[in-house]
C-alpha cells in the first residue's frame, strides 16, 4: 500500500529542531513516500536545518533561502532545478519571526523596525514563496501554511497576531489567483505548541492551559501530531475542492467562547 503522497515533491521551510511543527510534517510527508527538499536561511538556521535532516530521512542538500533576501529568492527555483526536479507537488510554510526586541511598551510602542521584517518574514514571503516556484507548480498542488487562530488578539502575540492575519488574507488572495492553474493555497491553523518561537512569549504555558480547558477535545502544546496528519491530508490529493481555507486544528478551542461548561 501506497502511501497520501506517494510520488509527490514538497519543498518545505521552517525545519529547524525537532520541535519545529515543519519537522513533524516532513517527517509524515516521508513516512507517506514524499521527497522532500528543505529550505533555511544561511546566517540564521542553515546549520540547524542541516542536522535536522538525517534524522527526518532527508538526503538532499538543504538548499539556502532567506526570504528577506532577493537573491535567494531569484535563486530558489534554479536551485530546485539543480537538485533534479522538474516540478513541485507542495510548499509547506512555516516562517515566523519575532525580532529581539523591548516589549514592555505594550502593542503600540512597537517601532517599524521590529513591525516590518515580522510581516515581511510571516505574511508576505508566503506569497513571495509561491511566486519564486510557480513556474515548477504542478496543476493540482498545494501550498499550506502553518497558522496561530488570527480571529482573536491573544495574550503576547502581539504584532505577530497581526501577521498571521496577513496571513490569512495572502491565502485566499493567492487561492483566487492560483486556482485557474489547479494550485490549492490553504492554511492549518492549530493551537498554541512549544516551539522555539513560543519560548520569545511571557505567559505562553497559562496560554496553553487555558487553551486546553476551553478546547472541546482538550489540547496538549507538545503532541504535534495531529497538526501534521492535517498539513498531510491537504497536501494530498484528498482535499482536491478545498481551497483559501483555514483549517482548524486546535482541539475545537476556535468554536467555543468559554471554557466553563454546565
């Protein structure tokens, strides 16, 4: 038995350590016979990614992409070439970043150079993404992006809360613009986990208990499985009609106001 992406070639972003959401979906990409390439940025995670690779079954060399970079991004679709592929069946975003920064002036107080490489690496490379490998795009791929809730301002997320809003609009804008090609964009948006980025928030544990509580199913921040059996499922030929959506992922907490119940 095959398995969902037997034959498919996904190019994915976001595998820094092994808890990286962008890990746990590379590795069930592999499990369900995708090839895969990874992408990171030189200066900031190329080492880590290239150590992270063996151990999610990855051979291939991580290719360098910095998405604040126009350079890389010019280059990303020769350097897919040059790794042997005539085209691409899925893009996994997992970008966010959250310059080191005083926060304690509170959402406001934010000055622009913090504000904009976080909308820039966050929001806007999605589309930048799409844009440097849509000439290898194959009708009916699919890019997914990874994504906090962005219907509610949460506690410490702040100007990234605002970013996973952009998010969501440069989904469905390139699910409109895509579609006539047979590309599907959509997002899975899931609750809060213990990643790397998380550790930059104050509060993020009483975030995730209280995330817990008010979810339906419950929640636990540390399984990642659930959220990458979602990505795998839409990056699949399972989901061929769904397109700028938000899937959610979160143990129902997006559906319910209260974690008290009668």
């Amino acid at each position: 038995m095959t398995g969902l992406l037997h034959g498919k070639r996904l190019v994915a972003t976001g595998v820094l350590t092994e808890s990286s959401l962008a890990s746990a979906v590379v590795r069930l990409a592999r499990q369900q016979g995708a090839e895969v390439l990874l992408s990171s940025p030189v200066c900031r995670g190329l080492p880590l990614t290239t150590r992270m690779a063996p151990r999610l079954d990855v051979a291939a060399n991580v290719l360098e992409l910095d998405v604040t970079l126009p350079e890389d991004l010019v280059q990303l679709e020769r350097a897919v070439r040059d790794a042997g592929w005539d085209r691409v069946d899925g893009i996994l975003h997992a970008i966010a970043y959250l310059p080191d920064a005083d926060r304690s002036g509170g959402f406001a107080a934010a000055p622009w150079e913090v504000v904009a490489p976080t909308l820039q690496t966050g929001a806007w490379s999605l589309a930048a993404l799409v844009h440097a490998l849509r000439p290898l795009l194959a009708r009916g791929s699919c890019v997914v992006g990874l994504d906090l809730d962005a219907g509610r301002a949460w506690p410490g997320q702040d100007w990234l809360g605002v970013t996973q809003a952009g998010l969501e609009a440069v989904t469905r804008y390139l699910a409109r613009e895509l579609g006539p090609d047979g590309v599907r964009v959509n997002l899975v948006a899931c609750g809060p986990q213990r990643t790397l980025l998380a550790k930059a928030f104050q509060g993020r544990d009483a975030l995730a208990a209280e995330w817990d509580a008010r979810a339906p199913l419950g929640w636990d921040a540390g399984d990642r499985t659930a959220v990458a059996r979602a990505v795998v499922a839409l990056l699949s030929d399972w989901f061929p009609a769904t397109t700028g959506t938000v899937v959610h992922v979160d143990g129902g907490a997006h559906a319910v106001g209260s974690a008290l119940r009668q």
